[in-house]
C-alpha cells in the first residue's frame, strides 16, 4: 500500500514537472525556436514588400521565396541581413543577387516542374535551392572551389537533392546534360556566351545580365525560335563579371 502510494506520487511529480516544462517551452521558447519564427516572418515580410509590391506575380515563385531559408546561404554573421532588399557579400569578392531580381529572373523562366535548367554561377546556392523548390531538374556551375563545395554542402543539408553542383567554366556550359529547357546566368558576361546558345532547346529561353564589369548591364531573355535568337532587354542590373578563367 504505501509502495503503490509511493510511486502513485512520483508520478504525480513526473506529471507536473512535465507540464511545467511543456509550458516554459511554449511561453519561452528557445533561442533556436525564436530564430526560425523571425526568418518566417522576414521571408513573409520580403515577399510581400519587395516582390509582390513590384509586380512578381508567379504564385509558385512567390512560394519559393517565402520558404527556401536564404539566410543558411549567407555568412553566419550577415543571417540578420537575409532578407533586406540588397545583394550580400558571399566571400571571395563574390555576392547573392537581392532578392528581387531573383525572384524576377526566375519567373522570367517560367519554370514548371521537371523542367531541365541550367545555372552559371551557383554562388551561395540559392538560385538553384528556389528552382530545385519549384520542382525542376537544375544543373549548377560555379568557377570557384571554395563556393561550389560550400553551396553543394547547404543543397545537401536541406535535401534539394534534384541539383547537380559542377565546379567548372561555365562558358562550356555542360555539353553532356545539353539540350536544357532554359538556361540563367547570374554573372555578367561581355556578349552572350556561344555555347550557352547551342546547348539551349528549341523553344528555349536564357536570361542573363551582358555588359561590362563594375558598371551598369542589360538582363536580357533570349529566345530560340525556328532555330533563330530573339534578344529582349528586361533591365538594367549590375552583376560580377563572369570570369573568363
Ligand atoms: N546565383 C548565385 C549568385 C551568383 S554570383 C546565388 O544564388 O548565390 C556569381 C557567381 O558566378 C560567383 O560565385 C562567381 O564565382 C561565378 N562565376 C563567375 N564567372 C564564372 C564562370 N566563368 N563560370 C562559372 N561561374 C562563374
């Protein structure tokens, strides 16, 4: 009698350390837990003030933005700065588009799931998270080690497993995948890269910014039809040079 009295109260206590517990989680959650509520409401906030307010329209590429957790493509020290509407040093003198013009470049395409994209200049990986969050087969190229292995890194930690990361020169663009549905650019070359063309379907789109370095260039879509190029200029934008080796 006294034992089943006895254990009868250490549960009695179990149950409300428990409960105690539970509710100073829900009332004061921890520092982790605060973190990701802030990124939600940031990415939120970005989408509303800084995409849609500037007429990007594309339900799912809205929904991209508002889930891929672009500050795990940031420096650890710039998580903060995420979600302002600027560009952001990545390391080695090279940056992550704003937001905008990464939701823009990305509606442009059109993508739809299962559609072959090709990507020149993974950079930090975010590009290539928002079309791998929208369902399509992305293929991604970027000059510097150092970038590519940490990019392939954070792809891999948050599952988007349909990118394929290739360190290399993405003036070759990736012959053995060709043809792909579309193609983007997210460094700026001084003409429109040959081989990026050829390796484009009939039908296909590129987007890209062309222009000199360190100075304003034109986005341009580039169609291919009945096996001949319409250019469209889009916007003026200013992207890192897209080094020739
Ligand atoms: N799309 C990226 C941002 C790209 S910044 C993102 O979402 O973060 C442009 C990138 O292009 C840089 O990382 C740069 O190293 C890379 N780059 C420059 N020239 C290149 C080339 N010839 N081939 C492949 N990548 C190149």
């Amino acid at each position: 009698m006294i034992i089943i009295n006895k254990s009868k109260h250490i549960i009695c206590i179990a149950t409300s350390i428990s409960l105690s517990l539970l509710f100073f989680f829900v009332l004061f959650p921890g520092k982790h837990a605060l973190a990701a509520q802030n990124f939600v409401m940031l990415r939120s906030d970005m989408v509303e003030k800084q995409l849609k307010a500037r007429n990007i329209k594309s339900e799912a590429v809205l929904a991209a933005m508002r889930t891929v957790p672009r500050h795990l493509f940031v420096p650890e020290n710039l998580h903060s700065l995420a979600y302002n509407d600027s560009p952001l040093p990545i390391g080695l003198k090279q940056t992550i588009s704003q937001p905008y013009i990464v939701a823009f470049m990305t509606e442009q395409l059109e993508p739809v799931p299962g559609m072959k994209i090709l990507e020149i200049g993974t950079g930090s990986g975010y590009q290539a998270a928002i079309l791998a969050h929208l369902g399509c087969e992305g293929y991604t190229i970027e000059l510097l080690e150092e970038l590519s292995l940490r990019a392939k890194k954070v792809l891999a930690e948050l599952h988007f497993n349909n990118v394929r990361v290739r360190c290399g020169n993405g003036y070759l663009g990736w012959p053995e995948e060709a043809p792909f549905d579309a193609i983007i650019v997210t460094a700026a070359p001084d003409e429109i890269p040959e081989k990026l063309i050829e390796q484009i379907k009939e039908g296909g789109k590129i987007i890209l910014p062309v222009g000199p370095a360190n100075s304003v260039q034109s986005l341009k879509l580039i169609t291919k039809k009945n096996k001949r190029i319409h250019e469209k200029n889009l916007l003026p934008v200013r992207f890192v040079p897209m080094m020739k080796y």
